[in-house]
C-alpha cells in the first residue's frame, strides 16, 4: 500500500494564494494513498478543489498577548539555549533582544503545531511535509526527535532561506532544522548553495535541489500592442515602484503595462503611476485574482515581455508560467532568477539595477526578430527545467524514498 502524506501549508487549498500547490498536489495525490492537507492560519474560507484522496484540516495559531507572554516559558528548554549558542559561535550575531523574542515565538509556535500533529493517527511510513521551512518545518523536526522513524521533509524557497534579506539578519532554528529532517528540498541551487554556506549545517548530503514547475501552454503570437506584464505581491521586496520609474522614462513608444497581484503598496504605486506615467502608458493594476484567469489572459492577450525586479526570490512561479507561454522575461539577478533567465530568453539584469537600465531592457524587445528568438529559448527553457510533469514526478520520488 502507498504511504501516508501529511503536507503542512501556510493556507492552501483555502483562498488565493499558494497557487503552486495547485499542480503539485495532483502528483502527491497520484503518489500516496491518502494525503492530509493541514492548512496553517488559511485567511479565507473559499476553498478550491483537490483530488478525492485528500483530507483537509485547518489548524489556528495566531497569538495573542497572553500567547507571547506564555511564550517565556520556553526559557526552560535547552533546544533555545542551544540556538543562542549558534546564533552567536556560529552566524557570528548579537544576541539581541529582538533575535530572543523571534526565536522565543518561532519555538513557541512550533510546539503548537506539534501539539496538534501527535493527535494525527500516523504510522511510522508516513512522510510529513512542509512546503515552507517556518515554523511548521521546525515542528517536524521536534516530531523527528520525538518519533525518529517518520519521515519528515520541507521545501525550501527564499525569504525562507536567505537570511540577509530581513532585518535582523536571521532566520529561527535553521541550523536545528536542517539537523533533524531528512531532507531540506531547495527549489533552487542558489538556495542549496546559501544553506550549505550560511546555514552552517552538520549533514552535508541532506540538502538538495528539486525544482518546481508549471503545466503546459499554448506558445502564444506575438500581441499587436506592446505589452509588458507583471505578476507577484504588492510589498516592498517586490519593487513594483521601479517598473514605474522606468516606464516614466519611456515617452514615445506605445506600451501597455499590466499588473496582477494586490498588497499594501496598491495605493501608493496607483498614485506613482498616475503621476509619472505618460499618456503613451496604458497601465491596469488587475488585483488578487484566480491563477487560472492570469492564465486565460496570457493565452488570450500574448503579453510581449514578462517582467520581475524583486530584490529579494528563490526562483519565481510567475516567471515559469510566463515562459510556459514563450513569453520572454526581465528580471533582476537575486535568488535564483539566474538560473531561469539567460540571453536566450531575455534579460538578467543586475540586482541594483537603476530604472534607465529597466528601461532600455524593455526596450529592447521592440526588436521582433530579437523578441522572437528569446519567446523560442523562453518556451524551450520551461520544457527542459520547469515541465510541472517531469519536476514532480521526480519530485514524488524523493518523498517515497
């Protein structure tokens, strides 16, 4: 009989977001007997579909003020005091009083999640799995230490794997984690190659790299107006404020900007725009709307160029289901966007790129023979690295060995 899954989610299959997952559970269903999906602090009750062999629970851990305070109570286990001791010898960091509180609520937490987790009735061939290396990931390894002959498992992206990109410089129980799974899947070789040189891991063959990956679309023509697309959250690492700054420099060309994805910047970046776009700029901010209708108008409107300028990324979805369309993409060389975008199907551009160099990489896909040959390497590189059916099925196998 097909072994048990038990995958721990920050919210899927409920709401929008996590549309990853959408492809990647049909393998896992496909692969185990019966998989239990428990969603960690799911902000909505919209629930989307999933395979029949699915069991879905949610699971509520927002703390209160009583919560952190409670949470002082974790002074009593030598695992914190452990990672006070990495913290310092090892990350070479002050032990501030902000890097005890994180690590004190992240400690905290976990044990909340693995409280909830030995309620589960599990044999020792079942696999859990974390789709990202948070709180959850540390309650698994606490479960390992508890129950060492289940197999435990977490995904690894980016701002779940590089420390220097939030503020404290630090990540909770990284080094604790890496320690007691079995093994941390980096959607990206930059990520593995961050976590072997700053994690400061004691197993050396228990991370590796397992890409995602999207399904296949129809290669689209080219669209009749120049239109550039973007798509990811409306926060400060996503630097939306920057495809402005560069479409402002851009005064002749027709252009029609779209972008999909909400945040807490919406109405800045709305006003930005109207007050630096020209009225050769047709920009649309869409919102937060299903992955299956930012789809639908790929196919239907053939965007000209994709483009990301995070300052901060493991390797974006967003850019995978571009190309999936033969769309070529911009982006910037932080993370692992290096290791999707190249010269054949667009433009890496350097992480502290300024918006006139924006600018000109749009630019350049004015060119149509230019243009044509990096929407071919842009098809061609997500049939090779990022077929959803190929990385998964791979994927799967990690998981039943």
């Amino acid at each position: 009989m097909k072994n048990t899954l038990v995958f721990l989610t920050s919210g899927f299959p409920f709401g929008t977001g996590e549309t990853f997952i959408e492809s990647e559970i049909q393998y896992l269903s496909d692969a185990f007997h019966s998989v239990t999906i428990i969603a960690i602090n799911p902000c909505s009750n919209k629930q989307r579909p999933v395979p029949t062999n699915c069991t879905i629970k949610t699971l509520h851990i927002e703390l209160n003020q009583i919560d952190k305070l409670c949470a002082l109570t974790q002074f009593k286990d030598i695992r914190l005091w452990n990672e006070f001791r990495v913290v310092k010898q090892l990350y070479n960091l002050k032990l501030s009083k902000e890097i005890i509180k994180v690590a004190l609520i992240s400690l905290y937490r976990s044990k909340l999640i693995l409280k909830y987790l030995k309620k589960l009735t599990v044999d020792s061939q079942s696999v859990f799995y974390s789709y990202w290396c948070d709180d959850a990931a540390l309650a698994l390894a606490l479960l390992k230490q508890q129950q060492p002959k289940i197999k435990t498992v977490s995904r690894v992206h980016g701002w779940d794997v590089y420390c220097n990109v939030h503020k404290l410089n630090y990540l909770p129980f990284r080094h604790f984690i890496a320690d007691n799974l079995n093994l941390i899947i980096s959607v990206s070789q930059s990520g593995k190659d961050y976590i072997h040189a700053n994690w400061k891991i004691i197993k050396s063959n228990n991370v590796i790299v397992s890409k995602l990956g999207v399904k296949q679309q129809q290669y689209t023509g080219i669209p009749s107006i120049f239109t550039l697309v973007s798509c990811s959250n409306l926060i400060p690492l996503k630097r939306v404020h920057m495809i402005i700054n560069a479409l402002a420099l851009i005064k002749n060309q027709p252009i029609k900007w779209v972008h999909f994805g909400d945040g807490p910047e919406l109405n800045t970046l709305i006003t930005r725009a109207k007050n630096l776009l020209h009225s050769n700029t047709d920009w649309e901010f869409k919102g937060r709307i299903p992955n299956t209708d930012v789809l639908e108008w790929y196919a239907n409107y053939s965007p000209s160029v994709f483009i990301n300028v995070s300052s901060s990324e493991g390797i974006p979805v967003s850019i995978m289901e571009a190309m999936s369309f033969g769309i070529p993409v911009i982006a910037t060389n932080v993370g692992g966007n290096r290791e999707i975008v190249n010269d054949v199907n667009g433009i890496c551009l350097d992480a502290n790129c300024t918006p006139n160099e924006i600018a000109k990489a749009i630019q350049s896909f004015s060119n149509l023979e230019y243009m044509n040959s990096c929407r071919k390497g842009a098809y061609q590189t997500w049939e090779r690295e990022y077929n959803a059916k190929t990385n998964y099925k791979k994927f799967v196998q990690y998981l039943l060995k």
